[in-house]
C-alpha cells in the first residue's frame, strides 16, 4: 500500500510540474513581445457638425465642481500610424469615456481598438484612468482577439493636440508583454 501511495505522489507531481494548466509565464518588464505606436483622434459632436463628430456625450456634468465631473462620451474614434486625422486608419476605437473628478480634469476610458487593415486583424481591450494633467499615462490592455488574442500589457497615453472641447488626439504607445 506504501509503494502505491509514493507511486501516485510521485505522479501526480509529474503531472503538475510538465502539465500546461499549471505553466508559469515569465517576462521582463522592459522587453515587450510586441509595440505598436498609433494615434487616437477624437472629434467630439457640438451640435452641428454630425459629419466630422466621432464621439458625443450621453450625459452632461453634474455640476459638482468644474472639470465636467459625470459626463459621459460615448465614441467611435479612428486610429492612425501617423498624427494626421485624414490618413487612412488602422483601426477604430469603439467605447466610452467619462470624467470622474471634481478638483481636476480625468477621465475613465475603457474601449476595443478594432483592426481590419493589411497589418493588423482582430481586437485589443484598453481601460484605465487617463489622468490627463500628467505628461503620459498608463492605462492597461486587458486582452483581444486575433493578432491580440490573449493581450496583456500597457497602453502608455501621451496628449498630441487639443483644441478645447471639440478635438483632442493621443499618442498610444502601446506595449505588449504577453503575446500569442
């Protein structure tokens, strides 16, 4: 009876040490699998510009303070490799944003960048604080599908341009440091 119970410990211990449900990812923090630069533009809708709008609020501020604290947008934004709204985008980022501050401007973004190019196919999750007075900010993938399927690493924002409420673009420093 001893010799099978060793038998089956010792089996059982090869099994979980070679069995992929219990394999341990590794990687450097300063080594992405991947890294891809691109530029979000958003052109938020003001009343009379439905054809150049790409995003619009669902609600307004509350009024508690004066950084619009509780508006909610709602956007469909292209994506470029390149600053200029006009290049063909890569990509699309579809989802919401919405400022949650009263003492200063930050916004809660989560989205889907939605690649149908040559380069790229497939889908990639973004959310995260965008705490838009820093100089960059980190904001985390959280997964995606095709060439992103199963992604995980940091989408590093760094504000481009803004022109007052109607307009703002960023550039995405996107980072992978798991990748399929």
């Amino acid at each position: 009876m001893r010799i099978s119970v060793v038998k089956y410990s010792i089996f059982f211990l090869v099994l979980v040490k070679f069995s992929p449900v219990f394999a341990t990812r590794t990687f450097k923090e300063n080594e992405p699998c991947k890294r891809v630069v691109l530029y979000y533009h958003d052109i938020l809708f003001g009343g009379n510009d439905t054809a150049n709008a790409t995003s619009a609020r669902a609600t307004n501020g509350t009024g508690l303070g004066k950084f619009v604290l509780g508006m909610l947008v709602v956007f469909d934004d292209p994506i470029t490799k390149d600053q200029h709204l006009h290049s063909t985008p890569v990509a699309r980022a579809q989802g919401f944003y919405f400022y949650d501050m009263k003492t200063t401007y930050n916004a809660w973004f989560t989205y889907t960048l939605v690649f149908n190019s040559t380069e790229y196919k497939g889908t990639m999750n973004i959310m995260g604080a965008d705490m838009m007075m820093e100089k960059t900010r980190d904001l985390s993938v959280v997964g995606g599908t095709g060439d992103f399927f199963m992604a995980r690493g940091i989408a590093t924002f760094q504000t481009d341009e803004v022109e007052g409420f109607k307009y703002f673009r960023l550039k995405m420093d996107i980072k992978l440091y798991e990748c399929s």
